[in-house]
C-alpha cells in the first residue's frame, strides 16, 4: 500500500484486538469444553457471554482502524484498488488455507449440513457465497442449515469476515465524504444517529417476530423460524448476522477515527492531560460493566436483551476505542498496549480462526481425565502459542508476499 495511504501504527489498538480475539476464545472454549461436559456455573456464564462483547470491539475497531489508515485513499492514484488489495491479503490466505482444509473434512467424513443430511453434492450449492465472503449478506437455507452453518466450525465463525467484507464495500463508497467532515459534534451527532437507527431496526424487528416467524416459514420452510431453531432462523439473521445491522458499530468506530485524525494535530493542554487517565479508565468500566448488567441482569429475563445487548453499548466502546488511541500515556492506553499484548494482537486474526479449527477437536483429550477447567486452561495456551506461530510463518510471510506481487 502507498505510504500516503496508511497513517503511523496506534500500538494499544493492537492490544485491544487482541482482547476482543481472546473474549471470543474464551467463550467458545467455554461452551466447547466447560459447557460440553454438562458444567453450568455462574463463571462459565460470565465467560460464554463475551463473545458480543469481542464482536462488538471488533466491528467498532474495525471502523477505526480501517479510516485511520485508509481515509485518504479517493485521493491517491488507484487508492480504492489498493485498499481492497491490502484487505484480501491480510484476510484471505489464512482463511483459503484452512477452508479448504475443512471443507475437504466435511466432504470426506459427511459432516456438514449437506453431509448430515445426505446430500453431499449439496456442499457445492454454498461454496460461491463463502469464497466470495457474502454468505452473511443474504438469508439462505441449504440441507437444513442457514448459509453460516453449512460446513464446520470455522465456515461458522467466518460470516463476521464476510460482514467486514460489506464494510469494507460500503466505505469505498463513504470513506471520501466522511474524512472531508472537519465538524466533531455533527459527526457525532450522525453517528447517534445511525446508531438509533440500528436500534430502531432491533426493536421493530422484536415488534414484528410474528410476522418474521411466518415468512421465513413460507418463504424457507421450518428450518428459518425460531420455533424451530433460534440458530439457523430468520430471525437471529436479521438481529445478529445481517451486516447492515452490525453497520452502526462500524460507523461509530470511523467517525471516532475522524474524530481523532482531526484532533491529532491539537496539543493536548494541562487539563485535559489531568483527567485523560480517569477518562479511559471509566470509558473502560462503562463497556465492562454495562455489558455484564445486560446479560447477567437483565438478559436471563429478556430474550431480546440477551440476543442483540452488544448492539446496546456500541457508543461506550466508540468511545473507549477514541480515548484508548487520543490518550497513549493513560494508565489504561499503557497496560493494554504493552509489548505482550501488541505481539498478541497481531496474532489476533489467527486466534480468531484458529480456535475454531482446534478447540472443537479439544473433546479429544478428555481422556486425560484433567479437571474440564485445566484442561481449558491449556487448551488456550496451546491455542495462543499455535497462533503466534502461524502469524510469524504463515500469515506475515505470506501477506507480504502477494502485496509485493499485486503492487
């Protein structure tokens, strides 16, 4: 990518990339190895609700990050072409590597939704929309699965890459227009206001369930209604999987980036250098303890809380992100952001798909008759060290390669 086009590296997003990879890991080992085992508690709860809250850090960072870097790219020769180019090569050979990995599995031993169901030929009817990352756009039903549960587990967990991938469509589109905005409180002001939009969009959703029940039940069959299934139903697509509805917390994260682009140049005076560090630190309390309220308070008693509260705090983590980033010498800015933490989210797109790929073979190590806890516990740790690998010989090497050769 031309260096006009990329801004100077914010090592405490790293870090905080990596927290989002490893809420996501925990709650997923924790269903995979705790829960599996029949062990329910008030920590393997807590634990398995993290996962929204590293989807939403990882939509709202994703915002940052992809206009602080990027927001100069309608001004640069062939600037769209390049972004795009950039984007595909951070995220697909990784991904190419172990779908095919998975998808041959699939086929071979008939696991899948096509391959549970009989159908093995059936597994092809999916292909296009996973290799082109669209199979989050639209609602689909295939041998009595919805599109992102058609394979394994990592097929699973990549509708969020195809998500990202109808972000990254939508600011070629609007990059231009929002870097060109030089005034904070209207920006701010806008992003209040696609975020109440998306929240219009959930509770009218919640408003007209009935209504949705019965077209995916005419439209798809029993498969698309919660009654059904809540997993593979229209409804949960439109709550969580749809990407226009994730698009609030994108937004909130670019126009934090903004934000920040114009206030970078500003020297910081004594006073706002004063309560910097009580601003990211209650910024930080604010996401965490709003998230364990929504789910540990009110979800257990309000279904539609527990299935769309990470859409809720979206603006807390917005601002988290800005105060994390605007305030690098906070206490907060400087423990997320040390040396570990940055190595370990660098690692963080390994982490996120490798876990998929490993953790739900950890089952297979039940024989060592370990406590379900240490053996999470070590699967983690190996989980961790394997990333850190695959990033250093795999995905880095290879990334830098093929940007040599497109560029």
């Amino acid at each position: 990518m031309n260096n006009s086009t990329v801004s100077k590296h914010i090592p405490v997003l790293d870090g905080l990339r990596f927290f989002a990879a490893f809420s996501v890991l925990l709650a997923h080992y924790t269903h995979w190895i705790i829960n599996d085992q029949g062990i329910s508690n008030d920590a393997s709860t807590v634990i398995g609700e993290l996962s929204a809250l590293g989807m939403a850090l990882f939509f709202c960072l994703s915002g940052f990050v992809i206009h602080y870097n990027y927001h100069d790219i309608s001004r640069v020769p062939s600037g769209r072409t390049q972004f795009l180019i950039a984007r595909f090569t951070r995220l697909y050979p990784l991904f190419l590597v172990l779908f095919i990995m998975e998808f041959c599995s699939s086929f071979y031993y008939h696991r899948g939704s096509c391959g549970l169901a009989g159908e093995r030929w059936g597994y092809f009817l999916a292909l296009p929309y996973y290799l082109m990352f669209t199979q989050s756009w639209v609602y689909g039903v295939i041998c009595n699965n919805s599109l992102p549960y058609q394979y394994h587990m990592v097929s699973a967990v990549t509708w969020s890459l195809s998500v990202e991938a109808f972000f990254y469509i939508i600011y070629i589109l609007c990059g231009g227009w929002l870097r060109r905005q030089d005034n904070a409180l209207k920006q701010m002001a806008l992003a209040g206001i696609v975020y109440l939009f998306g929240v219009g969009c959930l509770l009218l959703i919640e408003r007209e369930t009935a209504l949705i029940e019965h077209v995916g039940l005419v439209a798809f069959g029993p498969v698309a209604t919660a009654q059904h299934g809540y997993q593979d139903s229209l409804l949960r697509w439109l709550e969580y999987f749809n990407p226009v509805i994730n698009l609030p917390a994108f937004f909130c994260g670019a126009v934090a980036a903004n934000i920040y682009l114009l206030q970078q140049t500003r020297p910081m005076g004594p006073q706002e250098q004063t309560w910097a560090h009580s601003l990211v630190a209650l910024s930080l309390v604010a996401v965490l303890a709003t998230h364990f309220w929504l789910y540990s308070a009110l979800a257990p008693t309000h279904g539609f809380i527990g299935r769309t509260a990470s859409m809720l705090y979206i603006p807390l983590v917005a601002f988290l992100v800005y105060g994390l980033a605007r305030y690098p010498d906070s206490f907060c800015a400087r423990v997320i952001g040390c040396t570990l933490l940055v190595k370990l989210g660098e690692t963080s797109y390994s982490i996120y798909l490798l876990h998929a790929f490993f953790g739900w073979n950890a089952r297979d190590f039940y024989y060592l008759k370990l406590n379900p806890w240490v053996l999470w516990a070590i699967a983690i740790c190996c989980l961790l060290a394997i990333s850190r690998c695959s990033y250093l010989w795999f995905e880095r090497p290879v990334q830098r390669w093929l940007r040599r050769q497109m560029f």
